[in-house]
C-alpha cells in the first residue's frame, strides 16, 4: 500500500494509517464488512501459523494470516473478519496496536481470543474487551472450541441431501 510505512511501536501513526486506508475503501465503494467465516489470525510463528490455518480450514473457517503489526492493520482495513486470534510480541511492535487499531475502526466489535507465550496483562484484556486469553502452548482443541463458542460451525457449501 502507498503511504504505508513499517513502524514500530508507534500506534498514533499506525492509527492514522487505518483510518486512512479506511477512507479510501469507502470512497471507493468498498466499506469493510464482515466476512461471518473468516478468522484473522495475527502471528509470527510459522509453524504455529501453519497448524492453526490447517486446523480451521478442515473445519470449515476461511482464515487469513498476518506476522506483523503492520500486515495485521492492512488486512483489518481490506475485511473484518468474524474473529481475530492475536499475537501480543510481534516482530514490528505489539499485538494490542492492532487490537487498538481494530477497536477504533469499523471492525470495533470483532471478537478477539488473544494467543500468546507472554502473559497477557489483564488491564488491557479487559480494557479491550478480550473474549480470551490462551497462554502457548496450548492444545488446539481448547482454541477450535473457543472459535466454536464464539462464532458458530463454519458455514459450507456443501449441503447434505
């Protein structure tokens, strides 16, 4: 994207960043809307990110996935998704910049399970209205159960007769 440069750290310009991002999706007619399937998941571990997509796709789930705070606002500002499972210690800046960015945009009541191998400070769980906290390493039962409870079974095309 023009204009859109790595920072780190900094969510006042990350902030503006979406929002302008955001605006020019409106004006070119194409206003964020929620994608009722998909997950954005936020994470930098490859190997982790790989399991997770794998585990939702056979489930059903379109997922969409982001390693940096960056790629995470960028994604946010093309769709909301349904659900977004976040990384806190990302390799640009901190997961709760995009939860930030989220929460002041259109997107601002995505439901949000944060996945990370730090512990997450529980002033901003609650002041961002986190739905979760999962502490890696965790079992991917508990996170598939909790993309259940939150948003429902994926819907398919597949229709049984």
């Amino acid at each position: 994207m023009r204009g859109l440069r790595r920072v780190y750290g900094r969510l006042s310009t990350l902030n503006l960043e979406f929002q302008s991002l955001q605006a020019g999706a409106v004006a070119a007619g194409k206003e964020s809307q929620v994608n009722s399937g998909s997950v954005l998941l936020v994470e930098d571990d490859d190997t982790l990110v790989h399991s997770i997509v794998r585990n939702l796709a056979v489930r059903g789930y379109e997922t969409r996935a982001a390693g940096t705070v960056t790629d995470g606002v960028l994604l946010l500002a093309e769709e909301c998704p349904a659900l977004l499972l976040l990384d806190v210690d990302l390799p640009d800046g901190s997961g709760w910049e995009v939860l930030r960015a989220l929460r002041a945009g259109p997107c601002h009541d995505t439901p949000v399970i944060v996945v990370s191998a730090l512990r997450a400070n529980p002033r901003l769980v609650g002041e961002l209205h986190c739905l979760a906290v999962l502490e890696k390493p965790f079992p991917m039962e508990s996170l598939l159960r909790l993309v259940r409870e939150h948003i429902g079974d994926a819907v398919t095309e597949e229709k049984h007769v």
